[in-house]
C-alpha cells in the first residue's frame, strides 16, 4: 500500500469514528446511555456493527472517547478565555467570558448523568472516571492558578480550588437547565464562582 493510500484509509476510518461519536451523542441524548444499543448508533451513523467494532470495543469506551474529545476541546477553549489579558478574576463579565466556553448543555448534562449512574455501578469504570476528571483539572489549575497571581492573588492549594469549582460547576448546572428562561439561576452561579475564587486564593504579599 502505497503513502497516499494509506493518508485515504486513515482518513477514512477517522470519518467513520467521527461519525459514530456523532451518531452516538443523538442516540445517548435521545434514548439514554442504558437503553441505547450498538444497533441504533449504527443505524444513526448509517454503518453496520463491524464498523463500530472496527473502532470501539463497547458503548463504554465509545462514550469515553466522546468524553476525551469534548473534554479536549472544552479545555482549549476556556485556556484561551483564561489566557486572555482581558480576563479579570473578579470581574463578573471576566467570568462569563470563561464560563461560555463550558457551555450549558441539555445533551450532554443528560448523557453524562446517566454515564456517571451507569459507573458507579462498575468499579473499573469508576476509577477511569476520577482518573480523567483528575487529568482534565490538573491541566485547568494552571491556567487559573496564573490568571489569579496575574491579577494579585495567589492559591495556596490549588487542588482543593479545582474541586470546589467543579461542585459549583456540577451542582449549579441542573437548576440553570431546568429553568432556562430564569436569569436567577445563572446569576447565583456567577456569584457563587466569585466567591470560590475568593475564598480559595488570598492576596499575593
């Protein structure tokens, strides 16, 4: 096989896995992880199930692809937002700045939620979780870490910050998707992530 067949296999086959993680995020918003089948991923996608096979071994590691790769984009995105000299820590319009980079979606709240019911009954599938989870804040934390000291603060334990904004993150998001035409909600989440980033850093000396 020549090089440029190869460029077109390997092009092919990431359209095909493309197109399954495509396919799969309707069918899990739709359906839900748990009655959702190999079969009607397939059929959303158009492929048959060698060609899900081909690329995933599970409905799990498909969904913990689909996870890596929004995670990925989720962290180049609000980096970006965090990196922007514009950015202010305890400006409200500084935070919706970054926050609009996490995006409150109906769709992925509920596949994730579901995911998440599906782990906790799997030990193995737990740990790679908290792994992840662990790997995506340990590669946030920085990013904030250095936009609080850029604006005089300093974080002694930053582990202890990226947990608390995930419980805020985590624990807000439910009422803002459940009352989507309420300002209230969104608003006490703002605040809320104000005041973690005050009560988790103090002035630098």
């Amino acid at each position: 096989m020549s090089r440029a067949d190869e460029v077109k296999v390997g092009r092919r086959r990431s359209e095909t896995r493309q197109r399954l993680l495509d396919a799969a995020f309707e069918a899990f918003a739709d359906e839900g992880f748990g009655r959702c089948s190999v079969e009607q991923v397939c059929e959303r996608a158009g492929f048959t199930r060698g060609a899900f096979y081909s690329n995933f071994t599970s409905l799990e590691e498909l969904f913990l692809a689909m996870w890596e790769q929004r995670s990925a984009r989720m962290l180049d995105e609000v980096s970006a937002a965090l990196d922007d000299p514009g950015t202010a820590w305890d400006s409200r319009q500084g935070l919706e700045h970054v926050l609009a980079a996490v995006p409150l979606d109906d769709k992925w709240f509920r596949i994730t939620s579901e995911f998440t019911a599906h782990a906790l009954r799997n030990p193995e599938l737990r740990a790679v979780m908290v792994a992840r989870e662990a790997a995506i804040a340990a590669a946030l934390m920085p990013v904030v870490v250095t936009l609080l000291h850029r604006n005089g603060r300093q974080v002694p334990d930053p582990a202890a910050l990226g947990r608390a904004l995930v419980a805020v993150h985590d624990g807000t998001l439910p009422q803002c998707l459940l009352e989507p035409d309420n300002p209230a909600p969104y608003h006490h989440r703002l605040d809320l992530f104000l005041k973690i980033l005050t009560a988790y850093s103090t002035p630098t000396p």
